[in-house]
C-alpha cells in the first residue's frame, strides 16, 4: 500500500515537517522579540541605577558642592575633577547604551518643565524617563568645565570632543542662561 498522495504535492510526512519547521521559526523568532524587549528594559533599568547610585552619584554631589555650595565646604581640585570625568563618563555610558540598544537620544537642551510633559503613561519610551538625569548630568559637566578647565588646566579634550558629538554645549548653556 502506497502513502498518502496529495495530487502530486508531495506526502503527508512532508507538510507535517514544513509545518513543524514554520511552527519552530515562529516560536523562535517570539521568543527573540521577547528577550530583546526585556533585555532592553533591563538596560534601562541598569543605566538608571548608574547614574542615581554610587561613582555617579558621588561626582553628581562633589560638582554639586562646588558650583552650588559655599565656599568652606568646596570640595578639593582632584576631588572635582575625578568628579568631572565621573560625569563624562557616565554620559558616554548613557550614549552606548542609547546607541547600542536603539533608543532615541533626546538633546539635553530641554527645560524640565518640557521634559515633564514628555514623560507620559500613554508613551512607551521608557528611555524618556532617563532625560532629566541626563540634562542634569550635561548641565554640570558644561558648567564645571566653562568655569574650571582652563583655570585648573585640565586636559580633557578627547574626552570633550566626544561628548561634543552628542551634547551640544551651547544649548545647555542657554538652558542654564550662562
């Protein structure tokens, strides 16, 4: 006895297995979309606790102290530029993970008032939600550096000409009316 003929498209064991294989290619591929998302939240997520925790957060007070607070208690020369290139580095942190998991980099030229109206339930860009530390973050590396570095003679223009590439400065410096 002869198998199953479907006038001449071939047999049943044939359509089961090309079945099963676009099932699997299915499956694969949401399970891929599944992944990807949360990875992506979960970098967020991370970068989140970069730049409100710890190294960041410290250089965030150390700058802080020494353009907003008084004099007596002003941080020391090296303590502020450890502190300075903290900043710049945890900016360019924000950029690779901007860049590398795809989300839109917003200008941190905004004022907070404008980057409060973005943020809504109804967005699903939860890279929205980073803008204000980021704006921050920009302000106080612009102002340290306009105020200290050719005081201090700091030697930071590689590190400058990077963060040039995805901060304008003088934006920021009309965001803060310097």
């Amino acid at each position: 006895m002869s198998g199953l003929v479907f006038s001449g498209l071939g047999d049943l064991a044939t359509w089961v297995s090309v079945a099963f294989t676009l099932v699997a290619g299915a499956a694969a591929a949401g399970a891929f979309v599944h992944l990807r998302r949360r990875e992506r939240r979960q970098a967020l997520t991370d970068l989140h606790v970069s730049l409100t925790t710890a190294e960041t957060a410290r250089a965030r007070n150390t700058i802080g102290a020494l353009l907003y607070g008084d004099q007596s208690s002003s941080p020391s020369k090296a303590e502020s530029i450890e502190a300075y290139f903290a900043l710049i580095w945890a900016l360019q942190r924000a950029r690779n993970v901007f860049r590398t998991y795809g989300f839109h980099w917003r200008e941190l030229n905004q004022p907070q008032r404008r980057l409060s109206a973005l943020i809504s339930p109804r967005k699903r860009d939860a890279s929205l939600a980073l803008t204000w530390n980021l704006t921050e973050i920009a302000e106080n590396v612009v102002r340290f550096r306009d105020l200290y570095q050719r005081a201090w003679a700091i030697e930071d223009a590689d590190a400058w000409a990077d963060v040039g590439t995805y901060i304008s400065a003088e934006q920021v410096r009309r965001l803060v009316g310097q």
